[in-house]
C-alpha cells in the first residue's frame, strides 16, 4: 500500500477477504491512502463511470445537463465483491486503467473457493495481490507511512535510476515462473523504484529489487522454476593476470544480485496451495450466463408493466407510460410555471421498460436400462420417453438421452432438437447389466451445467427402479453405489435442478421416494401405467 501510495502508477492491488474483523481494518487502513476514494459497485453503469447526459436534471431544468462520471478525475475505485463483476465492466475498468489518468483500482475478492475470483483482465494489470483469508484479527498491524514521508517520496520518485540489467533480470525471472505478460516486469520495476523512493535510495538496490519481485511474482506464477544445470568446473586462474583486473571482476560479480537469490526469495512468498497446484497441468474453466426459465430485461421478450426508475444508459424509457403518469399533472404545473414547455415532464414520471425472455427448455431423459427393469417395465419406459420426446418436439424443448446399464451410463444424445435422431437411439437401446445410478446421476449433472452455460434451462426426467448396485468406480458394490448415489444426489439439488423420478419397477420400490427427496424432484410411483400415461404425468409434473 505504501508504494501504491507513492505510485498511482502501480494500478492498484486485489485484496482476497471475506466479512469480518480483517475486512474492517482493511477498511480503515484503506482510508490512509492519499487522494479521493469511491466506492463502485459491480453493477456500476457506463453514466456513472463515465458520465452523460443526465436525463432527470435536464428535463427539470429544461435544458441539456450533463454529469460528470468517475472518470473525470484521478481516483482510487474500491470494488467490493469483485469476483461478481460482469465482463462489460471489468473491460471498461480496464480501459480505464490503460488510459493513464492516475485511476487506482483496489478489488475486494470475496469469492467462497478458489473459482470465484476477480477478472483476470483487472488483476493482470494491478500490481500487487494478495489472500487474507487465513489472517488473524490481531495480526493486521502496520500502516502507512507519515504523509510527509510519503510527499517526500513522491518527490524523489522521478530522480530514482535503476541498474541497466534490472529489466533483463526481472523479465528473465518473470519467465521462468510461467508469468507471459509484459505487464508483469514492468510492474516490478516501478515497485521496485517506489520502494527504493520510500527508502530514500536514488537508485534501486538488491534488496529493492528482491521485494518488488516477491511482491509481483508471487501472485501470478504458473509453474516453478526447473533448478539450473550445474556449472562446469571453471578454469584455473591465470596467475599473469593483474591483481587490480581480478578484483574488478570480482566487485562486478557481487554487484550484480544473483538470479537464483531472486526466484527464491519469490518461491517462498508462493502460497502453500499454488505450490501444490503448480505441478499439475492447468485447465481453463468455463463459465456461462444461463439464468434459467425467466429472464428479465429491457430488450427483448414479453413485455412487463413499466416501472420508475433513473435512467442509467442501460434500461430504455417507456415513453407512453412516463407520458400516462404525467398526464394527470399537467395543469397544476402549467399554472406553477406558464412560461415553460408545453409538456411538463418531472424525474418522478420516467417509466423504464421491462420484459421478459423465457430461455428454451432441455429435458434430460436418464432411462434405467439395467437388467431388473428389462424383465419388466423397460418397453414402457422407451415407449413413454418417445411420446415425451413428440411434445418436446412440438414445443421446441431440447433433449437429451443417457442411457444407465452394465457399468457405467452413457450419452446416448446429446442436447439436440431432432426428433429423428433421438428415436433412432431409443429404439437401439439395448438392456441388461448393473444399475449404475452413481454414474447416471454424475452424467446428468455435467449435461444440466453444460446447458445452463448455454443459456438452457435443464430439468431431468429419470425413469428408474432404484436398485443401484453399481459403484462409480465400476465395481459391484451395494454400500458404496448407495454412497455414491446420495453423494451426486445432493449436488443435484445443491445445482437446483428441477425433476421428475418415475419408479418403473413392478411393484413400488422403497428405495425411489428417498432418492426422490434428495433429488428435490417429484416422485411418482406407477406401477400398472402405460406409456401414455406415463407421458401425461410427467408433462403435468414439468408443466411451466
């Protein structure tokens, strides 16, 4: 903080805290930093951050007023829940950031695991970052430097020099722990000046330069550092050479800090976890913005009654409804101000639209086509999911079809429209084997995730006896296929996937009411139904 403070820079810093005593005297050391201070919120919009036309003060006033955004001045930008910010936003606060007007940038990670976390667009181009999670209350201690100290730092900050290998040894440093971004070295070297500056150095020494790289370094590497090979045994020395020669290339080599003193002093600063998790390879996750059956917007969809509101440059005015409030005004305005507009509008009228999108529907069959129920209710199942797969069509619903048998389940279809396809498959579906439920159950959550990401609203319709004896290990074995089947079962309902469980055994098992339960789903048991009939539950079960 204390070189930020002297460095705007340096960008800013991310801060990984939740909610507590930590956060509170984060909070408080926060204020200490020099210049204005202003707390954004995720959904800050474009108006706000870079000003506009104000469309309430110019209609009170009758002439074009505009507002002045965050942007017009340099400003640090505390984010509270960062790891919340949509990608529109987070690029442009990194615009923001590039565009060199002194913005400082401080984000507030609150993320619960390791997925959630800051935009990797705003944390590449701040400086420092750094977990608090693990921090004790009575540990945070510390503070910024006196102000003075911190002018006086400022001051010499343009007069600092730096060694001319200090930027090809930070940038061979920087490769060497994965990091591929230009920013990364360049961002050392400026802390490295800051540091040198609050010091009262003019010129940035070993130790300078070893803090700026554990500062920088630490928080974005992706591997460690493969241990050099081992030199070969040098040369006898040349007796004839002059003293005064060796001993200048000996004060040469001490001057120059090694390469090997700096990726340590960055090794020690990794956290525990990104040491662990650097000898595995990296994989890139994926996220989506499915937000299910209902979506609510201003652009597209059912229309929605109109409400008040301020316009943020996002949502569209509804003008019919902001003229329909104003109406029953209009005379006593007019003998309020007889020398104004015909049509007196105030920032109370404004109406804002709203509609809404229903995203399109998958329905996960997860068929039981184990051996217990093809002796028994396997045809009616097929028969059932092809009448169901005829009404998806006809609503223009997609589906999917995982088939459960031997020793694990397979996609048989995935999320597809084409009626022709999905009948093909069903109608080969084989039967016979185990009852891999575990592994049905997982399957089908990977493919509701998968939808959602997609913009899909999933909902899972699983024809099944219950019976699971199959592990997700592939091994026969009751007590840990039950395990595992309660296990996936709770991820279910914790992903909040609607479903429907049909018992398709002879008689009504006792094991599909529970699975029921911790599946969230419906349950019904029919033991004597036919495919039609079992059609028609299901689409009053799933009905809206």
């Amino acid at each position: 903080m204390a070189a930020l403070a002297v460095d705007p820079a340096l960008k800013g810093l991310t801060l990984r805290v939740r909610a507590g005593p930590v956060r509170t005297a984060l909070d408080h050391a926060l204020t200490a930093l020099p210049g204005p201070m202003h707390r954004i919120h995720p959904a800050l919009s474009d108006e706000a951050l870079f000003g506009g036309i104000d469309v309430t003060a110019s209609l009170a006033a009758g002439r074009q007023v505009r507002s002045g955004g965050l942007a017009a001045g340099p400003a640090i930008l505390l984010l509270p829940m960062a790891e919340r910010v949509p990608p529109g936003l987070a690029a442009r606060l990194a615009q923001l950031l590039d565009s060199g007007t002194g913005h400082r940038l401080i984000l507030l990670d609150e993320g619960a695991d390791a997925e959630e976390c800051a935009p990797a667009c705003l944390r590449e181009r701040l400086a420092f970052a750094t977990d608090l999670t693990a921090l004790r209350h009575d540990e945070t201690t510390g503070g910024l430097p006196a102000p003075a100290d911190l002018d006086a730092a400022r001051q010499l900050l343009p007069r600092v020099t730096a060694p001319p290998e200090a930027a090809a040894t930070l940038t061979g440093l920087a490769v060497r722990f994965g990091i591929d971004s230009l920013r990364a070295p360049l961002l050392a070297l400026r802390a490295a000046r800051a540091l040198a500056a609050l010091n009262d150095r003019a010129a940035i020494g070993d130790d300078d330069l070893r803090r700026a790289a554990e500062l920088v370094y630490a928080p974005r590497a992706t591997c460690l550092p493969e241990a050099p090979p081992e030199p070969p045994d040098p040369p006898a020395p040349d007796d004839d050479r002059p003293d005064d020669e060796a001993a200048d290339g000996q004060t040469e080599h001490l001057d120059r800090i090694p390469d090997e003193i700096l990726v340590e002093a960055v090794r020690t600063c990794l956290p525990p976890e990104l040491l662990n998790g650097l000898h595995r390879h990296p994989t890139r996750t994926a996220t989506g913005s499915g937000a299910g059956a209902r979506r609510k917007g201003n652009r597209r969809g059912r229309p929605l009654p109109a409400r008040p509101g301020r316009p943020d440059g996002r949502a569209r005015i509804d003008l019919l409804a902001t003229l329909r409030a104003a109406a029953p005004w209009q005379t006593l305005r007019r003998r309020a101000r007889p020398d104004g507009p015909h049509i007196h509008i105030h920032p109370a009228d404004i109406r804002l639209k709203r509609c809404e999108d229903r995203s399109d529907r998958l329905l996960v069959f997860l068929v039981d086509a184990s051996g217990s129920t093809a002796m028994t209710r396997l045809a009616e199942a097929k028969g059932a999911v092809e009448l169901l797969l005829g009404q998806a069509y006809a609503r223009r619903d997609h589906v999917a079809l995982i088939a459960m048998r031997g020793t694990g389940a397979e996609l048989l279809l995935p999320p597809t429209r084409s009626l022709v396809q999905a009948r093909r498959r069903l109608t080969a579906l084989p039967g016979g084997g185990g009852t891999p439920l575990a592994s049905g159950l997982g399957e089908s959550l990977s493919v509701a995730r998968s939808a959602r990401h997609h913009g899909l609203a999933p909902a899972l319709v699983l024809l099944t006896d219950g019976k699971a004896n199959i592990a997700l290990d592939g091994t026969a074995n009751r007590a840990q296929a039950a395990a595992d089947t309660d296990r996936l079962a709770s991820a279910i309902l914790a992903a909040d996937l609607p479903g429907l469980l049909i018992d398709i055994s002879s008689r009504p098992a006792p094991a599909t009411a529970p699975l029921a339960r911790a599946l969230g789903a419906h349950h019904l048991s029919l033991p004597h139904a036919d495919a039609p009939r079992i059609s028609r539950a299901v689409t009053a079960a799933l009905a809206g």
